[in-house]
C-alpha cells in the first residue's frame, strides 16, 4: 500500500483529528487572506489619495523687483515631478479712466476711507485662469456677460456690474488702467465680461475704497505685469503655485528651485501645502502597521498552535509508527505520510478560505478605511488659504471606490506561506520520533 493511500484512509478514519486540523488551517488561511488584502487596499487608498490630494508648493515673490520671470517659471516647470498643473496669480492697484481718459467713477459711499491717490482707484487680480480665482471659487463671485479670462487673453478685463452701470461700460468697451504709483504705466484694456458678486461683503464700512467688490477688476497676467514691472512682451507674477505628482517629492523639488540660479531666494518665501496629504498618510500608515503586525502575530500563533497540535496526534502514533517500521516502511517514507495527510487537509483549507476571506475582508476593510477616512477629515489642518474650502470628501480622496478583495498574489503567497507552514511544523512535530531507533520505538509499543 502506497504512502498516499495509508494518508487518504487515516484521515477517513479519525475523522474527529481530520475536521480539527481541517478547521485549524482554514481559521489561519483566512485570516492571514483577510490581513493581505486589507494591507493591498490600504496601499491602494495611499495611491489614491497622492491622486486625489496633490502636494503643491507657493513661491511669494512679491519683493522681488521683477517678480517671477518667464524664465525662471520655465526653470521651475522643467524640474522633474512637477505635474505640470500650476496657477499663476498677480495683484496690484491701478487708477480706472476711459478710452479718452476721463477718471471712472468708484464706489465710495461703502468704504471706510478714500486714500489719497485711490479716488477713481481699485484692486487689479491677475489669475491664469480667472474662473479659479479664490473670488469665484469661494468668495461668490460669477461672471455673468462675457468670457473668462486666461492666460490666452492679452489687455482684457473683468468689471463689476456696478461699476458697469455706474460707467456706462459694456462688454467690448475700452479702459485705461494707470498704475497708482507710476502715471507712465498706463495700458488700454478691453471689458471681456462683467461679474456679480453672489455673497454680500463683509467688510462694508470697514475696507478701504480699493477693496471693495464693486471696485475691483480682474485682468491678464501680461497686463498686470506691464503695471508691476512695466514689462512689454515678458510676462512676469508675483505668485505661483505649483503641483506636484508625488506629494513626498515636496522638498526635494522646492530645494531644487531654490537652487535656481539669477534669483534671489532670500527675498522669497517658498510655502509647501500637503497637510491634507500628510494627515492622510499618517493614518493610512497607521493601519498599515496594524496590519502588518497582526500577519506577524498570525503566523507565529499559527506555527507554534500548529507545531504543538501536530507534536500531540503524533505522539498517539508512536504504536502507528512502530508498526510501519516493523513492515520494512523507511523512516523518510513515514514522515512523508505524514506530511501527506496534513498537507491534503491544508489544501482543502486554503481552497475554502478564498471564499470565506473574500466575503469577510469587504466588510473588515471597508469599516477600518472609513474610520481612518473619518480621522483624516477631523485632524486636517487648513491653510490660511484654505480656509474656507470644503474638506476633501471620501470620492475626493478615492477611499470610496476601494474594493478590499483576495488578489492573485495574495492568495499565492497564503498558499506558499500555508504550505511552508505545514512543513516546518509538521517536521518539527515528527522530529522526537524520526531521531529514535527503531528498536527504541517498538520497545515503547509495548
């Protein structure tokens, strides 16, 4: 009788040991499933969310004399790991005047103060795109004759209604915009759209003239830069704020840039915005060790429960064994019987733990993801340019659209993990007995 048949009909027979070892196996299959699959779908979210939540960084180059160049942002755009999103955004004051340059009238009755020099004056903003400016985007701002303004349009600009009808300005008239402190710098600029303000202003009576919503104009970069740094043909801003692919690649990027050279670094400030990104992390991170102690504990708790189970069926075979060495059986062919008979058990184990993983992990992951989710959102820390932003929700961060489920390589490696595991303990297990004499082990019998 061949080694494979003996196994197959011991377990038949002690059918009690067989459903133990059977029930064993597929608890430690299972959960060692369940652990690998949540640790794949935590490293799923933590790509996800470096989607979702991008780091990016703020050069203020507010002080420098000519600002961010056109040439220095094509420095800055060809260090690698930028994504290649940026914004840039400029701000200034100009005096408003008509195509002959007759002074513009300004609201004046809702301000504070009219500073001298500031009487027919307003706020200009400059954005790469004026539709994402913090104006529309959260202050309430919305263009309602016109087009937006980009980076494509040249001498064009945004007015407010108010300021529309106080003026008799129509979309496709012409203005002047003189630079408060430089009559020189005066452009010609024509009304691309006029915009409203949804939200009423706060600072009613408080803000000086310039600031107020009715007074302020929205422009092009290339305009904005001729009043800053009376630039003609070169486009120079005073802010920049750029994303990066790899929110861990934050300050070696910024410590690239900083390194350009023709600029003076020390005049800028440099501003890094991962917050969101960090929190995040960390909690992922958290999980993750978690996890990866939990495998730790399951596979030592397995082979030692494992080993010792194994030490005790075997020690109630020391007769079996006698017998088959009596028969002219080698040593090496009873011990792979033995290993036979746990490793068929643990086969059939391994292929009902991938369904029971399966219908399991789900639910475990998905409840551990969407506390670590809840935890991010109640430690982010918001910019002061944030502030008034609505916090990443669960699609934004792409935890939503986790499926945790059992994967090819996981499944693999539970089942070399499991295997091994029979191995080694099954060895173990059989070691006191293989290392006696055959004469020793048949005087036991008796």
């Amino acid at each position: 009788m061949n080694l494979a048949k003996r196994a197959c009909l011991y377990l038949v027979r002690k059918k009690g040991k067989t459903a133990t070892l059977l029930a064993f196996l597929l608890v430690m299959a299972t959960l060692m499933l369940t652990c690998l699959s949540i640790q794949s779908a935590t490293e799923t979210a933590n790509a996800n969310i470096k989607k979702a939540l991008m780091g990016y960084f703020t050069i203020n180059a507010k002080q420098l004399q000519t600002g961010i160049t056109e040439d220095t942002l094509n420095q800055i755009l060809s260090i690698d790991g930028l994504s290649g999103n940026y914004t840039l955004r400029s701000y200034s004051y100009a005096n408003y005047s008509d195509a002959d340059g007759k002074p513009l009238a300004i609201n004046t009755e809702d301000a504070a103060q009219v500073p001298e020099g500031y009487e027919n004056a307003g706020r200009i903003v400059a954005n790469t795109n004026s539709d994402n400016d913090s104006y529309f985007t959260d202050g309430g701002f919305e263009l309602v004759k016109g087009t937006a303004i980009t980076s494509a349009n040249k001498n064009s600009v945004l007015i407010h209604e108010k300021f529309a009808e106080r003026n008799g300005l129509s979309v496709g008239d012409t203005m002047r915009l003189t630079d408060v402190t430089d009559e020189n710098r005066s452009i010609s600029a024509t009304v691309a759209g006029i915009f409203t303000n949804t939200k009423e202003q706060d600072s009613i009576g408080i803000a000086p003239s310039y600031d107020l919503y009715d007074n302020i104009v929205f422009t092009d970069l290339s305009t904005v830069s001729y009043l800053l740094y009376g630039t003609d043909g070169e486009t120079s801003v005073q802010y920049g704020d750029f994303y990066v692919n790899d929110p861990d690649e934050l300050d070696r990027i910024m410590t690239e840039v900083e390194e350009i050279e023709g600029v003076n670094w020390d005049n800028c400030t440099l501003t890094r915005y991962d917050n969101d990104y960090q929190n995040a992390k960390e909690s992922l991170a958290g999980l993750q060790n978690i996890v990866f102690i939990a495998i730790a504990v399951v596979s030592v708790i397995c082979f030692l429960v494992l080993a010792l189970f194994l030490t005790l069926r075997l020690r109630g075979r020391i007769h079996e064994t006698g017998v088959y060495l009596a028969m002219g059986i080698s040593k090496g062919a009873v011990l792979m019987q033995y290993l036979l008979e746990v490793l068929i058990v643990a086969v059939a184990a391994l292929l009902i733990s991938y369904g029971a993983s399966s219908a399991i992990s789900d639910q475990i992951g998905s409840r551990l993801l969407s506390q670590v989710t809840a935890e991010t959102y109640e430690t982010v820390e918001l910019t002061d340019e944030a502030e008034n932003t609505e916090q990443p929700s669960a699609e934004d961060l792409g935890l939503s659209e986790i499926v945790v489920d059992v994967s090819a390589e996981d499944y693999a490696l539970v089942w070399g993990f499991g295997l091994v595991l029979c191995l080694a303990s099954t060895a173990l297990a059989a070691y006191p007995i293989m290392k006696m004499k055959p004469k020793n082990i048949l005087s036991q019998m008796s």
